[in-house]
C-alpha cells in the first residue's frame, strides 16, 4: 500500500505554465497546443531545483506545463515519489537507497556530484563534543534513511564506534535543529542548505563532516511510470538542470542571491552552501554505479536494509546530458 502524504505535501507549492512559464519549443512527440501541454509533477527540496532553474532563466520556451511540489527532505519526496503525487525529483544517495529498498519504483536518470562537506553532524557552538568518537552515548537528531543519517553512521564506525553507540532521534530537519538549539540533543546530522544556515546564523558547528566519507552524489529520480509516459518531457528537464548548474557555476553571486530570495535564507548561507559544495552533473557510469552499489552494501552491514540490494537496475542510462 502507498504511504499517506505527510503533511508538507498537501502544503506544496504550483508553478503551472501559461503566464508563468513561456510556451516555445514543442519537444518531439508532444503537441504544441496549450489545451495538450504535458505537465511535469516535479518534487523538490527547499526550492534547490526551482530556484536554480529560475535564476539561469532555464524555465524559458518549455513544451509543457511545470506543477512544483516543495519538500524539506528526502523521506516525504520519496514518499510522494511512491504514491505518484510526483513524477520526478532530487534526492541523495541514501535516501534513494532506502525507498528503493522499502519498494518504490523510481529509478535514477541523472547524477549530480558535489563536495560531501556540508552532509555533516552538527553540534552546538559551545559543545564540549570535538569528534565523530565523543558521539558515544550521545543523542543524535536526523531524518531515518536520510543522508543525515548516513554520515552519522559512517562517522562513527570510522571513529571505531558501533550503530548502538549514539542514540538516533528521528525528526525533520526544523524538530531536529531545534531540538539541537534547545539542548534536547547532543547533535543534528543534516545537510545542505539547513548546515550553512545553522553555521551563518551561528546556531551549530561542524562536528563531523562528509567529505572523505561519502561519495557526494545524488540524483534525480523519476517513477517508472513517469518514464514510461514521460520520457522526452524528463529529458528535456534533466538536460534544462544540467545546463542552469553550469550557469550558476559561472554566475555564484547572482544565482546566491537568486537563491535566498526563493528558498528564503540569507544570501551569506545561500552562497556558502553553495561555493563549497562545488556540484556538477555527471554522466551515470559504472564509477557512479560502483558508489551507489557501495552506500547500499554498508546500509545492508549495518542492518538499515533488510536485504542486500544490487542498485545497476535502479539507473536508466538512456538519459543524455547536455553536450
């Protein structure tokens, strides 16, 4: 059975064509007539995809109509993604590794690497914690099968603890950062924008960081069905993303500011996040499947999934990037 819509979903955000997206180029296969317009469901999260699109003016001369559904994480995307609310959006390695694992028919079209420093656990300013080891006991705030999660559990057991070693909270990235800020935990696990908003406004610390530990991808996911039904409208659209990242890589300071306005953080967050992360989309080769294939077989060894799972048939490699 699909899972009920959390409540974030039914808050979702349109962004529908006519006066707010220019009709233009017809993609083949797909009529021109507004009255036949395909319309794309395309889930995100924290306005990342929409506000990058927007600001690289890449929403120009669409053949169909964009409905936007804005999330704060991964699981409720996912969620979305496996009820059909969405036909498509972005979401990490992990969490992708876990709805795969808990069923959902998705499968990955595109990859996107970045610098894993901002998937981080946090801690209070004044934290007398100073390591991935001095986690050993403590409360640890994050998103279940998130990428939060998953740096909390490879830095500790690079540290040399054990899953059982921290008490995980399972909360939404606004619980689990007040929750921090409060006292009621020791750490919050997240990533970005929500690491370099807790750092500018100087409510968090980076205790443990991904880099060195993750592979930095994730991804953009779309349903089976939305493949099947969809497919030069998803091409259009990952190849529209690929070339607004390229864009924003040559424009930081317009695309931050962009950025904040949209998603509603400050533009000193919005350009940090985004500096350091570095990202770019990547072609999906056997280096990415290798990767992912690694994340699922450690999510497996320590027990988040119930069963080994072989990821090379959760890629579709037919989508082209941008030349």
């Amino acid at each position: 059975m699909s899972p009920t819509l959390p409540p974030t979903a039914s808050r979702r955000r349109f962004l529908a064509g006519g006066s707010a997206i220019a009709a233009g180029l017809a993609l083949p296969g797909l009529g021109a007539r507004a009255e036949s317009r395909p319309v794309l469901k395309a889930g995100d999260q924290k306005g990342g995809l929409r506000a990058l699109l927007e600001a690289a003016g890449a929403l120009d001369g669409l053949g169909y109509d964009i409905q936007w559904a804005e999330f704060p994480a991964a699981a409720p995307l996912a969620e979305a993604l496996n009820a059909g609310a969405v036909d498509s959006g972005p979401i990490g390695n992990a969490p992708l590794i876990f709805a795969l694992a808990a069923g959902t028919r998705v499968k990955a079209i595109g990859a996107n690497r970045s610098d894993a420093y901002g998937t981080a656990v946090l801690v209070r300013p004044d934290s007398p914690l100073r390591s991935a080891a001095d986690l050993k006991g403590r409360s640890v705030a994050t998103n279940r099968g998130s990428i939060g999660h998953f740096v909390t559990l490879k830095a500790i057991t690079a540290a040399g603890l054990q899953p059982g070693d921290v008490n995980l909270r399972f909360l939404p990235p606004a619980d689990a950062k007040l929750a921090l800020t409060q006292g009621s935990v020791d750490a919050w696990a997240t990533w970005e924008p929500y690491t370099a908003m807790a750092e500018t406004a100087g409510h968090a610390r980076v205790l443990a960081s991904g880099r060195g530990l993750l592979p930095g991808l994730s991804y953009l996911a779309a349903t089976d069905a939305a493949i099947t039904a969809k497919r030069p409208v998803l091409q259009d659209f990952l190849q529209r993303v690929a070339r607004a990242q390229r864009w924003a890589n040559q424009n930081v300071a317009g695309y931050s500011a962009t950025l904040a306005r949209i998603i509603g953080i400050s533009p000193e967050a919005a350009r940090l996040q985004f500096e350091r992360r570095q990202q770019a989309w990547v072609p999906i080769d056997d280096r990415v499947v290798a990767d992912q294939q690694a994340t699922a077989d450690f999510y497996a060894k320590v027990g988040l999934i119930k069963a080994p799972l072989q990821v090379a048939g959760t890629f579709d490699r037919g989508f082209a990037l941008p030349g």
